[in-house]
C-alpha cells in the first residue's frame, strides 16, 4: 500500500515543474522606466517652485503639505514598492484638493469675519493704506520727466516698473523700489527733456502700461522722510508725501494732511471722532459670531426659517411628484406594446438636454405677457412674479426635468424583479391594484430607496433651477435678500456674492447649517429604506 502511495509521490513531484517560468518581458521596458522618470522630474520641478512661491509668502503649512505630497509620490513611483498606492495616490490627492480642502477651509471661513474690505490680513491693510495709498503732492514740490521701462530682458507684462526720470536741473535718475538714485548707465539718451532710451532697460510703450493699468497706478517710488514720487499721467511724476502713516508703538494710522488718527477697531481703522473708516479692513477669528447671527438676528432668523421650510418642501414634493409620474410611465410601459422602444427613447429626451437650458426655454415660457403657456390656455397667471405660483412654477419645471430620471430607474427595477411573484398573487385572486400595492412596490422601493434619498439630497441644493428660473424671486420689499422661492444655497450664494456685499464668513456658516440638516436627513432616510430592505428580505 505505501508503495503504491509512493510511486503516485513521485510521478505528482516530477509532474510539477521544478520553478516557476520567468515572467516574459515586454520590449518598451526600458521607454516605460524612462516616461517615468521624466514624469517625476517634472513633478518635482513643480514642486520645487511651488515650495519658493509658499516659502516666500510665509505659508508654511501649504509648504508642508507640498512637501508631504511630493515625498509621498516620489517613494510610490519611483520603486517597484507599494503597487496599490500606484493606483491609490492619485484619487487620493485629487480628493484633498477639491473636496477635504474645501470643506476645510469653508469650516475656517465661516469662524471668520470674511466680506468685503476684510479678506486679508492686518499686515497687508497698512500695508496697502500707507505704502501703496495716496499721495499728497506738496507746495513747490519737485517734478520729473517720467520714462516707463523694465529691466532689459525682463518680461514687460510681468516685471518690475522702473522710472527713468529727468529732474530739474537735466540729470537722469533711477527710480525703483529701493528708491531714486542716479541713473548708472554707459549709454543714456536724452531728447526733448526726457530718457527715450538707456543700457540696460526696455522703454515701455503706452499700450503696455496700460494692460498693467492697475498695477501702475499702485506703483511708487519711496524716498525719505515718508515720501514718494508718484506718476502724473505716462510722461511726468511729482515727489509727495505719504499721506497715512503707521504708528507701531500706538497700533494707529495717522493721516498727515489732516492729523486724523484711526484706529483699530472690529477689524477696520476707524477714526477716533467718529467718520468714515480706511479701507480695506483685515480678516480675523470671530469664533461662533456667524452662527449666532443666524439664530438671533431677528430678520435673518425669519428668513432662514421660511427658506428652510419652503427648503423642504420643495425637496419632498420634487421627489415625490417625479418617482410618482416616472413610476406611472414604467408600469404602463413595462408590457409589450407598439412603438415602446421608441416611447422610452422619447421620454429620455428632458434628461438629456442640459439643465440650463431647458430651465431659461421654461422662464419664457412662463413670461405673463408673451410665454407660451398664457398665450396657448388664455390664462393671465403672474408665474414668475407671484410668490405661490412662482414655487409651482418651479415644481412643474423639476416636474419635467426629474421624471425620466425616475423612470429609467423605475424600469429598470420592475425589469429585475421576478414575475412568479406576480403571477402567483394574480392565480390566487388578487387584483392589480392589490398586486402592485403589496408585492411591486415593497420591492420596487428596496431597489430605489437610496435613489430617493439621493434625489432629495440634490433638490435640496438645486441652485441652477432656481438661479435661472426665478432667481429666488419675488422678493418682498422690506428684505431684498430672501426671495419666495429661494432654497438655503441660492440664499447663501446672494450673501456671498450679492450686490449689496458680500459676507463670506456668514455664508460659510449658513453652508455648515445646510451640510448638517441635509446629513440628518439622509441619515433618517438610509436607516428608513435599511429597515424597509430588512423587512421585505
């Protein structure tokens, strides 16, 4: 027995190969090490300049993060090593920059006073008052003859501004951010009382410096004793004073035409009669100050309440009104009948077309005196400028636009389900209504629960419906902010980026409040539609 037990040993053993085969070579091994070498190199050129531009602006946790990213590409890619983070890496990285960074810095913003004249830092707020603020032009004041240039070779849409200037007594001088001193130069040309050329500097045309229009304006040259000379027009420039200057030891802003004193106040320079304030203003940590506004304020309380309710609402009833019609479509269409490929094919059409433009095709529609809708059915409706038929306006555009979502994964849903059920319940006696009531639907919506919730989570946030239909209108007289039919992200939008100024912190914190009701939401709905599935499992 146990020779017969090793005779079919040895015949398994010398069936076996005795190693594995190597592994076959392609022939573009070599080209393939080198594309990605090459790839690394540049990444790293980039990242290279990346960390001088973070390094010279102080921002060392963006410097950090450069780093950490570089480092972790260039130990994935350039081994044979961690294989799945080859793949991993790169979703990863396009993950933190725009979705994990946004989120972030929206939680920063909204702790922060962030709007108009306060979106930088108090350091760069004297800096642009005093250093790049006005200047005054004094009795008696020197003058010059203004040539514009940069230096030879530079980039004339990107490099420092240079004066070449002419004074009063014929000689040339330099003018740059260090200040004025003779123009060094072996070769200088002089005509008509002012520089037309010099060695070592590119003379700029007119057209140039007026596509760097702003920067010119800002642009002046320092002198001492807290003055400057600064440009009048292309072809002549002044030496004045600086009309603010900062005081350290008081933290003031002293305006030295009129001996005005600001000072630091709620994040602006404020003078200390009372008047006006310097702008811009600078951002600072407000802490929960944003958040509170929205639950104390009274007018901002009321209308983030009613947006929030008519939020809701038009949330639910768009879900709703679309599965409602999208399921009836499926059902008629689910049995054999002429032209049903053809039907289904049409029906698909308003998912199609882009949203955007079928909700500005709808805005005619609905105009009182010339939309289609009036015209055809003889009605004199106010859509847009009434507020209730304005919120049924947009239900029946997202009507339009949402069904054929609901269909197509209504049909595809009634097409997986098993038809004995039904033909059983059918054999027993059940009507259609009974069959539809307690077998299709239970296990229509096990299947489409989670796109319902999806659904209602999207209407939520329906920015582009409402922006191009109504535009959060009407608006009520006595608060132009919040419109009849604005959903919380149309008001947040007109907050942040309205005409009457934008509030990037307040926006910010009312984008949190819309992230955690909506999460509440969803997590209500997803443990609803887990234990429908348990039960009809």
């Amino acid at each position: 027995m146990m020779t017969i037990i090793e005779e079919r040993a040895e015949s398994v053993d010398t069936a076996r190969p005795a190693s594995r085969p190597p592994r076959p070579r392609t022939g573009n091994g070599g080209l393939g090490v080198l594309v990605r070498y090459l790839m690394l190199a540049v990444i790293l050129a980039v990242a290279i300049q990346a960390v001088s531009v973070t390094v010279a602006n102080e921002q060392w946790w963006a410097t950090a993060i450069v780093v950490a990213a570089t480092l972790a590409v260039v130990a994935t890619y350039a081994t044979r090593k961690f294989v799945p983070l080859k793949y991993l890496i790169p979703g990863i990285l396009l993950m933190l920059m725009f979705q994990i960074y946004p989120v972030f810095y929206t939680f920063y913003t909204a702790f922060t006073n962030a709007s108009d004249g306060h979106t930088i830092s108090k350091e760069e707020s004297i800096e642009a008052i005093t250093v790049n603020g006005p200047i005054v032009e004094e009795p008696d004041a020197d003058r010059y003859a203004l040539t514009v240039a940069v230096a030879d070779g530079a980039d004339p849409a990107v490099a420092p501004f240079v004066y070449l200037m002419v004074g009063a007594d014929g000689a040339a001088l330099l003018g740059d951010e260090e200040g004025v001193s003779p123009l060094d130069a072996p070769d200088v040309t002089v005509e008509g009382g002012k520089v037309t050329a010099a060695d070592g500097y590119s003379v700029l045309s007119g057209v140039q410096i007026n596509d760097r229009s702003g920067e010119f304006d800002a642009f002046s040259v320092p002198l001492q004793g807290d003055k400057a000379v600064k440009k009048i027009g292309l072809s002549e420039a002044f030496a004045g004073a600086v009309q603010y200057r900062y005081d350290a030891e008081t933290d003031t802003i002293i305006d030295s035409t009129s001996g005005t004193v600001y000072i630091a106040d709620n994040a602006s320079w404020v003078p200390e009669g009372g008047g006006a304030t310097l702008a811009p203003g600078w951002k600072q940590f407000v802490g929960f100050d944003n958040f509170t506004k929205v639950l104390t304020n009274d007018t901002v309380r009321n209308s983030f309440v009613g947006i929030l309710l008519w939020n809701i609402a038009f949330a639910g009833l768009s879900v709703l009104t679309t599965f409602a019609l999208g399921l009836l479509l499926a059902l008629v269409l689910n049995r054999k009948m002429i032209g049903q490929r053809a039907t289904r094919s049409l029906l698909l059409l308003p998912y199609a077309l882009p949203g955007f433009i079928t909700a500005l095709v709808w805005a005619s529609m609905y105009n009182k005196d010339f939309g289609l809708i009036n015209n055809l059915t003889g009605l004199d409706v106010n859509w847009l400028g009434d507020v209730w038929w304005a919120k049924v306006a947009l239900l029946v555009t997202n009507l339009w636009l949402g069904f054929p979502y609901m269909f197509l994964i209504c049909t595809g849903a009634l097409q997986s389900m098993p038809a004995n059920l039904t033909e059983a319940a059918i054999v027993d006696g059940a009507s259609p209504w009974r069959v539809f009531r307690s077998i299709t639907l239970p296990l229509l919506m096990t299947s489409i629960a989670p796109m319902l919730v999806a659904s209602f989570a999207f209407n939520f946030n329906n920015f582009t419906l409402i922006f191009l239909l109504t535009e959060g209108g009407p608006f009520p007289a006595d608060n132009p902010s919040a419109g009849a039919t604005d959903l919380l992200i149309s008001y947040t939008y007109r907050l942040a980026f309205g005409g009457a100024g934008s509030q990037f912190g307040f926006a910010a914190a009312i984008s949190i409040f819309i992230f955690i009701i909506v999460a509440i939401l969803s997590i209500s709905s997803f443990r609803r539609a887990i234990a429908l599935e348990e039960v009809n499992s």
